[in-house]
C-alpha cells in the first residue's frame, strides 16, 4: 500500500466537487465537470458505470430514468437500466433538461470525455465505480481507461491527482491489485475493527458526514489514511468538519466550500 497520508493542515482540505459542481449543473455532466473546474475543485467525483456493450459511462442511479429523457424515448424499456441499452442509445438520450432547461442537449458523458475535459485543466478526478458487481470486468476496463492515459498513472509526484473510490471494498482491493500506484479509497465507515485491514490496500476512507465524529476522523488517521467525508452542502457543517481535520470534503457546492477553507 503507498505511504501513509498525513492529517491535512486545515487549508489543505480538499475541495471535492460532487458529481461535478451538481448544485449549479446537472450531476455527471461535462457542464457539471467544467462548472467544477472553473470552480477550482482540486477534484472533480463522477460515478462510472457500464453499458450494455461494455463502454464506460457517467452516471449515478443504475436506471437512466431520473436523469434522463429515457422513459419518453424508450417508453418499452423500462426500468431503463444502464446495462441494458448501448452506448449509441444511451448517446440520444438528453441529461441536462431534468435539471434545468438551458442544460437541455447535455448528454450523458463517456469516462474518456470526463479524463479529456479534466486534462486540459488544473482539477484531478475522484472516480467512483458504482456498483461494480452489476458490471463483469469493470475493474479491467476502468485500469485500461486509465493505463491508456499516461499523465494519470505515471509513478512519480507529476501524476495528476486521481483516487478511484467504491462502496464495494472487493472492488477496490482488485482495483489496488491492478493498478498499485493509484490511490484509493473506501466508501463507507468501516469500524474500528475493520480498519486496520482495510489499511492494507487504501489510502482513504470516504464515509457520510455523519460518520466523520472526532473520534473516528482520529482512528481513520492513526491507520495511516485519510478522510474525506460527503456529502456536504451548508457552510456551518463544513466549518465544523475542517476543524475536526477532515482531509478534504466532497460537495455539491465547491464555491462555498472554498470559501470556508479559505475562512478557517
Ligand atoms: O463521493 C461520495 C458520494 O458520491 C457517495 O455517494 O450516492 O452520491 O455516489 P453517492
Ligand atoms: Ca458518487
């Protein structure tokens, strides 16, 4: 497992922009990426999926329904889940109208795309592999992805910033297997007892806010990772999460959550 990560001084704490800055842009769009760049997240988290024929996609829910025009479009396909329609379909469906109408004609983005948008930029990307156990061979498709693109995997310091993530642990101890020189990380709070196995094989632990207690942000640290709780959108609770040393904080509002880092 690579070097321990220090407890971030509180002006380290990472700006982490939730599926892109969703608060402003529809999620996992490449107007949700860009608007998290302009922002200055020092990461921008999508959620990765695979489609029918094994391309990689950005998108949260397992079904495109809530944010997408695919029931109007494919009214015999439902539950509309990712798996089942290819690329190409999915590639017709609208994903920016559900949130807003001048987002109307965004469309559900490649993983390629998000790497092409983010490379031109300072921001590094925290992907999350949603639900790998729907997908056979993710783990390889998503370490090929990124093995392809040399700036994000060179062993050295000038490697962009990238951590893949997961609720499912298996999956990030293949991932680790695979691709030994990214970081990773836990999504979820594994207790007391489990830390010191998952320290084995990632560098953090990204649990829900509501986790992230002084007492765990300690114990998370005194395994030698960091913590990087989500999902965080009112300025008083970030306030409180830099205080108790939170590595970084994953929001769908990336401007206020500068603003506090930079405040505290
Ligand atoms: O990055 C953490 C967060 O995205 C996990 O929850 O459901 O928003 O993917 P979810
Ligand atoms: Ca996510």
């Amino acid at each position: 497992v690579a070097a321990p990560v220090a407890t971030a001084a509180k002006t380290d704490v990472a700006t982490i922009a939730h599926r892109g800055a969703s608060a402003y842009a529809p999620e996992n769009t490449l107007a949700a990426v860009r608007l998290g760049v302009r922002m200055r997240a020092d990461l921008v988290e999508i959620d990765v999926q695979q489609t029918k024929d094994g391309e990689l996609v950005v998108v949260h829910d397992n079904t495109l329904a809530r944010t997408t025009d695919a029931e109007q479009k494919f009214p015999d396909r439902g539950p509309w889940r990712i798996s089942d329609f290819t690329l190409a379909e999915i590639r017709t469906l609208d994903a920016g109208s559900w949130k807003a109408p001048e987002f109307a004609g965004e469309r559900v983005p490649t993983l390629a795309e998000v790497l092409d948008v983010l490379q031109r930029g300072p921001s590094g990307l925290l992907l999350e592999a949603k639900s790998p156990e729907l997908y056979p061979g993710i783990t390889e498709r998503i370490a090929d992805e990124l093995r392809a693109r040399p700036s994000w995997v060179r062993p050295d310091p000038k490697a962009r910033n990238l951590v893949v993530q997961s609720f499912n642990w298996d999956f990030i101890r293949d991932f680790h297997g695979l691709l030994p020189g990214v970081q990773v990380g836990v999504l979820g709070a594994p207790s007391e007892a489990e830390l010191a196995e998952v320290a084995t094989y990632s560098n953090q632990v990204n649990p829900n806010h509501a986790q992230a207690t002084p007492e765990y942000i300690a114990a998370v640290h005194a395994h030698g990772m960091s913590i990087n709780p989500y999902t965080v959108n009112e300025a008083p609770l970030m306030r409180a999460l830099i205080d108790r040393g939170v590595d970084g904080i994953i929001s769908d509002r990336p401007d206020v959550l500068r603003e506090q880092i930079h405040a505290a």
